[in-house]
C-alpha cells in the first residue's frame, strides 16, 4: 500500500489545513519538511510544485498542488469518516464557507499582518480590511448560530478545517472576537481537538516567525526571507 506524502511547512496555513484533514480522516501518511528558505526552488521539488508552494500531495507518482484540490481528493478517495455531508445545500453551504474564507477572509487580513508587524499601512486600505473582516465574521456567526461545527451540527467538516486555521489567528491580528461569542465558542472547540494541537506550529517556531516578519516590514532582510514570508503566506485562489 502506497503512504501519502504531504509536503508542508508548519507555519504554513494551507499545509496546516490538509495535515488537519489527514488526521481527522485517519489515513496513514508521512510528512516532508520544507524549509521555504530555498529548498523549494530545488529542482526535484519544482518537478512536482512547478509554482514553488507548499503543500503538495504525494499519492505514489501522482502530485496535487492547490489546498481545496487536495481536499477534494482526499475526501473522494477516502470518503470514511465523512467531511462533507450528503445533504446538497449542507455541501454548497461547505463549500461556501470554504471560498469566502479564501477569497474574502485571507485577502483582508493582509493588510492587518502588515500592520501587526511594524509595515506601513494605508489607512483606507487598513479600514477596508476591518470593515471585510468584521463582515466575514458576522457572516459566520449567523451560519454557525447554535450549531457544534460550522458545516454542520453534529460533526467537522471541510468548513472547520479550511476556517478554522484562520478565524483563531485574527485577535494576533488585534481582531478581537469578543463580539462574535459564537465563534470564539467554536475556536475553543476546535483548538482542543487532537488534530488542531498536534498541527499547532511550536511556540519557538510562532515567535522567530513575528521576529522575521518585523524585521522584513522594515526592509532588513535579504531576499530568501522574501521568499519564505511569500510561500507562507501565499494561499489559494
């Protein structure tokens, strides 16, 4: 039998998401390391991340790139225990919230890392990006109203794992969720799964991550570094 590989780095949102889903779902896999500090412009990894991201998915000798494919995948080929319920609006509804945290939370919170971290900040751009946030953060409080799970009542689903790696970052982002009691119930909730802690990048690993953004707010690193933030950031379309 043929072991996944998951290709990943993890201070990586999206790598973190597929990693998630690995271990709700139960499957065997083994996990490859990638610095971002230029191993990922090495020749053997462009022939299967011709894109240079992180993560890839290793299935024996074929090679899925793109975060919301590789669950699609995982979740067609290994459909026990389910992350997508059967119920066609409960799986639009999943697939919803998956888009709107990709294409609408991910994007608005850019401008708040970089404020965060020392960068300048325009300050339209800056309450643009609160307005977006705190409208994504409404949304989700009303879909997830006295629901467990975002996605569903009774069990995670492909909502949690994709929301969920983003959503308990935002108060390091001075979002506060105080406002959004719901949300910040379900956070709890998630972050004391086993497959949250296990993926929860080290304390040491958070902490050099702020100083290395800090540093390259203020334009004192080299290039590799540009490169790291970038692959870590990077998220998809």
């Amino acid at each position: 039998m043929t072991v996944l590989k998951l290709y990943h780095n993890p201070l990586s949102t999206n790598s973190r998401r597929v990693w998630i889903a690995l271990l709700e779902k139960d499957i065997p896999f083994e996990l490859v390391s990638m610095k971002l500090n230029g191993d990922q412009f090495q020749p053997d990894f462009l022939a299967i991340s011709p894109f240079h991201h992180v993560p890839v998915l290793a299935d024996g000798d074929f090679h899925l790139i793109e975060t919301l494919a590789i669950l699609d995948y995982l979740e067609a080929k290994y459909p026990a225990p389910a992350l997508l319920p059967e119920d066609a609006k409960a799986r639009a509804i999943v697939r919803m919230l998956q888009m709107v945290t990709v294409n609408e939370l991910t994007p608005a919170m850019s401008p708040l890392v970089r404020q965060t971290f020392g960068g300048e900040a325009d300050p339209q751009q800056l309450e643009k990006a609160q307005q977006q946030v705190a409208t994504v953060l409404g949304f989700f409080e009303g879909l997830l109203g006295d629901k467990t799970f975002l996605g569903s009542n009774d069990r995670i689903t492909l909502a949690d794992v994709v929301a969920g790696v983003s959503v308990p970052w935002l108060p390091e982002l001075g979002v506060s969720l105080d406002e959004y009691p719901k949300l910040q119930a379900w956070c709890d909730r998630l972050n004391s799964r086993d497959s949250w802690q296990k993926t929860q990048a080290s304390p040491e690993l958070v902490e050099a991550f702020k100083a290395q953004m800090k540093q390259l707010m203020k334009g004192k690193q080299k290039q590799p570094l540009n490169e790291e933030i970038n692959e870590l950031r990077k998220e998809d379309k």
